[in-house]
C-alpha cells in the first residue's frame, strides 16, 4: 500500500511540474516576444532620431561597424597567437625540457605578430622574453643592441 501510494505521488508530482513548465512557458515566451518587439521598436525610433539630429557621424558610425568584423577577426587572431605562445611555454614545462622546436615555435609565433598582425619589433620581443622567462632558469637574448635603447 505504501509502495502504490508513493508512485501514485511521485507521478502526480511529475505531472504537475510538467504540466507548470507548458503552463508558465507560453506567457514567458509571450513576454519575450514582447520584450524583443519593444527593443526593436525603441532602436527604431532612436535611430530615426540619431540620424536627424546628426547623419554625417551616423554615416561614419555605420561605415566602422562595417569594418569591425574585419578588426575582430584579427584581434582573435593575436589572441590566438599569444595563447600558443603561452602553450609553448606550457609544454617546455611538462616536459622539462626547452628544444629547437620550442625555440622554431616561438619564432614562427613572434613573426606572425610582427609581419600579420603588424605589432613592432620590441613589443614582439617583450612578450616573448615575458612567456621564455617565465620557465625558471631560461633566459632570452635580447635581439637588439643596447646602445639603441
């Protein structure tokens, strides 16, 4: 008897939840259409103002937002680059051990920042000293002369 009258609530638990969650969900789903059309509509009307009161910098605005995905992608792509830096110097750690393939690496990473994504030499060099030194007991030689600092 207890058996029964447990599955007999758990079940009828079951169903009121199920039946709470169809229930909330079409007004919450109402109320984010809703949501969404005044946003829309706000921007709209913003917009329209925007443009009125000053359309040369809207235009100039425009044309950046344009340009943007562009930027973004080659800020992820520097992002990229100095994360790899970064698991170069990961993985001389793991094994103990800093080889010519960590150096080639370092190297390769450092003349994509400079040439790819046009960082200037010292910049380059600053961060890759940072990510080589970082590994205790190595050192990186500088690439310029001291006379020229």
């Amino acid at each position: 008897m207890k058996n029964l009258a447990f599955q007999i609530f758990t079940r009828l638990t079951y169903a009121l939840i199920w039946f709470s969650d169809r229930f909330f969900a079409v007004p919450v789903a109402a109320l984010l259409w809703l949501q969404q059309a005044a946003r829309v509509s706000v921007a709209t009307v913003g917009y329209w103002f925007m443009r009125k009161i000053d359309e040369p910098r809207c235009k100039m605005i425009e044309a950046e937002a344009e340009t943007d995905p562009e930027e973004l992608s080659r800020q992820g792509m520097e992002l990229k680059l100095m994360e790899s830096s970064y698991k170069v110097r990961d993985h001389a750690k793991e094994t103990g051990d800093w080889t010519d393939h960590h150096t080639e690496a370092i190297e390769a990473i450092g003349n994509a920042l400079l040439l790819d994504i046009g960082w200037d030499e010292r910049s380059v060099e600053q961060h890759m000293k940072s990510v080589v030194e970082s590994i205790d007991g190595l050192t990186m030689d500088s690439w310029f002369e001291d006379d020229e600092d």
